[in-house]
C-alpha cells in the first residue's frame, strides 16, 4: 500500500510540474510579442471620403515604429484598388484608421469579404465605426456603427476581463482623454473589452451603465478588433493606446493561436 501511495504521490508531483512549466510557458509568451508578432505582415488603410482625422498621419508613424519594435512588417495604402483577393493574402490583418464614408466598389467588397472569411483579420481604429455605412456584412464585422460624441474630454475607462481568446494588458480602471463615441448597431456577438464610465464625463450619453469603447470577436471565418480610442495624433504613442493597439494585433493576427 506504501508502495501504491508513492507512486500516486509521485504521478501527482509530476502532473503539478508539467502544468505549472506549460502555464509558465504560456505566460512568458504572452509577454514576448517580439516572437508573437515577428514576421506578421500588416495593411494599413487610411481612406476617407466623409470626414478626414488629421491624426491619421501619426497613427500610421505610430504603426510603424512598432512594427520596427516588434519585427512586423507595415504596408500603407489609400487605394481602395489594393483590394483584390491576391494582394490580400499577402497580409495577416488589415488595420482600418479612421476610414470614414463610402470605400469600396463591389469587386473590392467581394474581396475583403472573402479575405476575412478565409480567416483574415480586421482591425477598426476610432472612426472606422463610420464607413461603409450602407453594407449589413461590414458593419457587422466592425461591431457598431458610430452617431455622435461629446466634447473631447477625459473620462474613466474600465477593462473587462475576458476568456483566453484576448490579453488585455491595460489596467483596471484608469482615465483617458479622447471623443467617447456613441453607438447604434451593435453587435451583440461582440466581446467588449472596455468600456467607460458615463457619470465621469459631461455632454450626451445614451448606453447608460454599459458603454462599450472597445471589444473583439470572431466573425464570419475570421477575427475583428475595434477600438473608438484614437482621436488626437499624439494619443497613437501614449504607452497606455499602444498597449491597446498590440493586444488587438496579437488578436486579429492569429499570434496567439486561438481557433476560429
């Protein structure tokens, strides 16, 4: 009997071991996103046919200097002719920064679509939530459809914890200056990731206790991130947006290797 209860004992020990080297493992490469994103590629697409950010020129310098940090390729463009289901497989995410308006011919719509349905990824920065306004399949994808916004302002923004699928490396609780958008359209299989606190800022307020400002999902064969932040140029090298930023790349990259 002695003899039985080592051996268990010993099974057990080494069970203990192998899960605390595997979530060791996991962890170190939470951190590491030199590896996760090492050799991605990116499309960075800046159109605009509505309203133009001024801060889109910072957005982009801001993408490339991580790019250069992280060891992951930047290719920007403006030309919706770059949408084609050959130059598309060339990237790993498509990052959209403060697109606004109509974008796309049908020929292009077909071929973004296929892209993420092939399980390409899609990254939606502040004002991307106010183009192709008119096509159900991309509003979708995006998660909401932006309305209106008070004054610029800070406010108090919370993390939502979320499952395995997304690292959110921001803190708590914390604030933040930058246009709190309202929505319409929201769509419910989203993944809220943070939201903000409408008792710490003035000015029209319609979702009530839950405002989201940025969540994920997994949506029609592919991966979707949207953040409302990213109003101000100088706000795309805050530490704390580009933190924000990489959890989202690492999302809709596929570096963490999550199914679909």
């Amino acid at each position: 009997m002695a003899v039985i209860l080592t051996k268990l004992r010993n099974i057990i020990s080494a069970f203990v071991l192998l899960f605390g080297l595997i979530h060791t493992f996991h962890a170190n490469a939470k951190n590491d996103l030199s590896t996760l994103l090492a050799g991605k590629n990116l499309l960075l697409f800046s159109k605009t046919t509505k309203v133009r950010h001024a801060s889109i020129k910072e957005a982009i310098e801001s993408f490339e200097a991580l790019g250069k940090q992280y060891q992951f390729s930047v290719h920007k463009t403006e030309n919706s002719a770059e949408f084609t289901t050959d130059k598309l497989t060339n990237f790993d995410a498509i990052v959209f920064i403060n697109t606004t308006g109509p974008l796309f011919n049908p020929t292009q719509r077909q071929a973004f679509k296929k892209y993420i349905q092939s399980g390409g990824g899609f990254m939606g920065v502040h004002a991307s939530a106010w183009c192709e306004l008119d096509w159900p399949w991309f509003v979708k994808l995006v998660g909401g459809t932006f309305i209106s916004h008070p004054k610029i302002q800070s406010a108090r923004l919370n993390k939502i914890n979320t499952t395995d699928y997304f690292i959110n490396r921001l803190p708590a609780s914390f604030m933040f200056t930058d246009e709190w958008y309202n929505f319409i359209n929201l769509n419910p299989e989203r993944i809220d990731i943070l939201t903000v606190d409408e008792t710490s800022y003035q000015g029209k307020k319609i979702h009530g206790e839950h405002h989201p400002i940025a969540w994920f999902h997994h949506y029609d064969g592919g991966r979707s991130f949207y953040t409302s932040l990213g109003h101000h140029g100088d706000t795309y090298f805050n530490k704390m947006m580009q933190t924000h930023l990489l959890d989202g790349l690492l999302f809709v990259t596929g570096a963490l290797n999550h199914a679909k």
